[in-house]
C-alpha cells in the first residue's frame, strides 16, 4: 500500500488551513487585483479618448503651485464650442479628445504657471425615460454603460418591457433585451443618448377573455329581448 504524505496545514486566524488551499486563496485574489487594475486603466482610456461636444460639461480641476489656489470648476461647452476659462478667456474645445484639451489647457496657463497640473472630467447627459423608477436626466461619463443608466434611474419597474429597450441616438432607434445584464453592459452611452423603457401593456389574457364573455353575455341578452 502507499504511504499517503500528510498535507501541509497553515495556522491563520480563521484556524488550520491545508496549504493548498491557501494557495488558491491568494491566486484567486491576485488574478481579482489583476482584473480590477485592467479595468481601471481601460476607464481611464475611454475618458481620454472622449471627444468633447456642445451641451457638455466640463469639470475642470488645475492646480498652478503650493502658493496658489486651484481652479475647481464645471464649465459648459457653449454651442461656439468653446469654453471661457478663468485667466485665459475663450478656449475652442468642441472635437478635441480630453488628452487634447488637457494639453491645450497646460499650454494655456504656461505663460503663468509652469507647472500646472490638469484633470478634466466630461460630463454629459443621457435621458432615461418610461418604465424605472426615477425617470429623467442623469450626469453620465466617459465609459458608462446602459446598465449603468438604468441602475442611476433606480431600475426597472415592475411592468418594464425589460426585452424591448429603446436607444435614440442620432435619429436610430436600437432595440436591446435587457432580460440579462450582458447585452446592456455592451452598449456605452454617448452625448445626447435617450433610453426609453416601454410598459407592459395592461390588457391580459385575463382581461381580454373577460370582456369577450361580457360582450357575449350582453348580445345574448340583446337578441333575446328583441
């Protein structure tokens, strides 16, 4: 017979553990760090790939140095396509992506501040209307989804059309079945966006057949008074 070798435990302060067991432990929470750093990198992406357009908003934030205090500010695209910035005045930023502008604006306050440090969040709205629970306008950003809008609205009511949403984008009309998370984290929202959750219609099977009876019942009634 073979002599089974005894499997090596570790103590932890949850108690004994066997060591492969751990192992896995730490693989699985090492390839959760991997993804997660993935996906912050390609959000990171998606925002400097944006390009800006009128009706955005832009949330600016620069600091210039230790002695002076940062511009914090949400400024609108105007339908100039330009931005009016503090100390430097009308800035054309409509088409640009956002690693563009944050260049444009280094460039800009240079002639001040050397060294001024640029973050630019954009900031666009996205509609959400029909069957959730908070219809509206919500803020979206760069590399949100439409579950992501949905979820902002609060979700979907009880009598949603959940296989039958509606996307308006640039005069189409797209059709996506939202019965599953996957098919609405595939869809990235853009400026101007409008989703339309439909409701259910409330003439069941139930109410339909009711009424035919009653229908019925009422021409019998008729026919035979005649």
């Amino acid at each position: 017979m073979l002599a089974m070798t005894p499997e090596l435990t570790l103590t932890t302060g949850i108690g004994r553990l066997p060591l492969r067991v751990f192992l896995l432990a730490a693989v699985c929470l090492l390839g959760t760090s991997a993804v997660e750093a993935q996906a912050g990198v390609t959000a990171g992406s998606q925002v400097s790939s944006y390009r800006v357009r009128t009706g955005d908003l832009l949330r600016l934030r620069i600091w210039m140095g230790q002695n002076d205090a940062p511009i914090s500010a949400d400024i609108p695209v105007e339908e100039t396509g330009q931005v009016h910035l503090p100390r430097v005045g009308a800035v054309q930023v409509a088409g640009k992506t956002v690693e563009e502008l944050r260049q444009t604006l280094r460039d800009s306050y240079k002639g001040e501040y050397s060294n001024a440090v640029v973050t630019i969040t954009p900031i666009f709205p996205v509609s959400v209307l029909g069957a959730v629970e908070q219809p509206g306008a919500i803020e979206a950003v760069p590399g949100m989804t439409l579950f992501d809008a949905i979820t902002a609205a609060g979700g979907f009511r009880d009598n949603a059309k959940v296989d039958a949403i509606k996307l308006l984008r640039a005069g189409q009309v797209t059709t996506i079945d939202g019965t599953g998370p996957q098919a609405m984290n595939e869809v990235q929202l853009q400026s101007g966006d409008r989703v339309v959750v439909d409701a259910k219609s409330r003439l069941t099977l139930q109410v339909v057949t009711a009424a035919l009876q009653a229908a019925s019942f009422l021409a019998t009634i008729y026919v035979a008074l005649r």
